[in-house]
C-alpha cells in the first residue's frame, strides 16, 4: 500500500478544517497511520519547499508555512499519492472543481488550506522530514477487507 504525507496549512488550521479534511480521507477508504500538530521552523518549511526554491514565491511561502500551526499527517490506501492529490485539486482553488477540498473551502491559491505530496519519491521523503519512524503506526483496520 502506498502512503503520502498531508497536512492542513497554518489557514486550514485556523479555519477550523482539519476535521473536514480527516473525514474526507476516513469516508473515502483511506487509512491513518500518523499524525502531528506542529509549529514548523521556517528552516523545516524551507527543506520541505526546497525543490521550489527558484520560485518568486518560495520566500513568502515558508515565512507563510511557518507562522502558525500545521496538522501533519500520513495516510495510507491504494494509489493514494494520485487519488490524494485528486481530491485536493488544482493548487489554485479558482482552478479547482467543486468537489474537490480546494474546489469546496477556498479561494486564493497563497491561501488553500493544504497540501499533499505531489509523487510517490516526494511522499517517502516528506514522511521522513516530518514523522520519526516511530510515530508511524502499523495496524490493521478492519475496514480493509471490505475496501480491497
Ligand atoms: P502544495 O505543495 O502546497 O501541496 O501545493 P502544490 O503542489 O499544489 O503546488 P506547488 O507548486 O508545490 O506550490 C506550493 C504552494 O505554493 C503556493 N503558491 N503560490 N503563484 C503563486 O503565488 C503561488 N504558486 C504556488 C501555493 O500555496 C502552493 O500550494
């Protein structure tokens, strides 16, 4: 099984969406093997964000990331790192369709609530820049046998 790292940006949090964004994830099938509340450094943001580091928007994107808390988490399930991207939609909420979680709770593309590893490689190395192996919980749900 696949897994990808998402977590709700500083105005998701402080929108009050985390928990809109769990049950999207919990009613689709997919399965939580981590989670964090973290105040991130602009340090950590800035690894996390390095493949961006040409862009105009790099700069204010870290300071952005950094200047409240941010709900991390790993979930797991078949093709999740495509599926997850799919039901976030466009990076730019005017982009995206409803249905979608920026299609559905936001407007401004500096401003859209969360974000989700755009590739499998990018997912393993997001996991281990924000989760210790020990924070990630192997279980089985029991839910499994009636999704696979
Ligand atoms: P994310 O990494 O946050 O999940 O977003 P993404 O893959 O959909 O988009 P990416 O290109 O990686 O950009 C990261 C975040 O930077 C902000 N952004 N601002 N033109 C702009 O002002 C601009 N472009 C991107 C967005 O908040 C985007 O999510």
């Amino acid at each position: 099984m696949e897994q990808t790292f998402i977590a709700v940006k500083p105005d998701g949090v402080q929108r009050g969406i985390c928990g809109e964004i769990i049950k999207r994830f919990e009613t689709r099938g997919y399965k939580l093997v981590a989670a964090k509340f973290v105040q991130s450094s602009e340090e950590h943001m800035k690894s996390h964000y390095a493949d961006l580091k040409d862009m105009p928007f790099y700069g204010g994107l870290c300071k952005y990331m950094s200047s409240g808390p941010v709900f991390a988490m790993v979930w797991e399930g078949q093709s999740i790192v495509k599926l997850a991207r799919m039901m976030l939609g466009e990076t730019n909420p005017a982009d995206s369709k409803p249905g979608s979680i920026r299609g559905d709770l936001c407007v401004n593309i500096g401003r859209n609530i969360i974000h989700g590893s755009d590739t499998l490689e990018n997912a393993k190395r997001e996991i281990g820049l924000w989760f210790k192996p020990e924070e990630m919980v192997t279980y089985t749900s029991c839910a499994q046998a009636f999704l696979y």
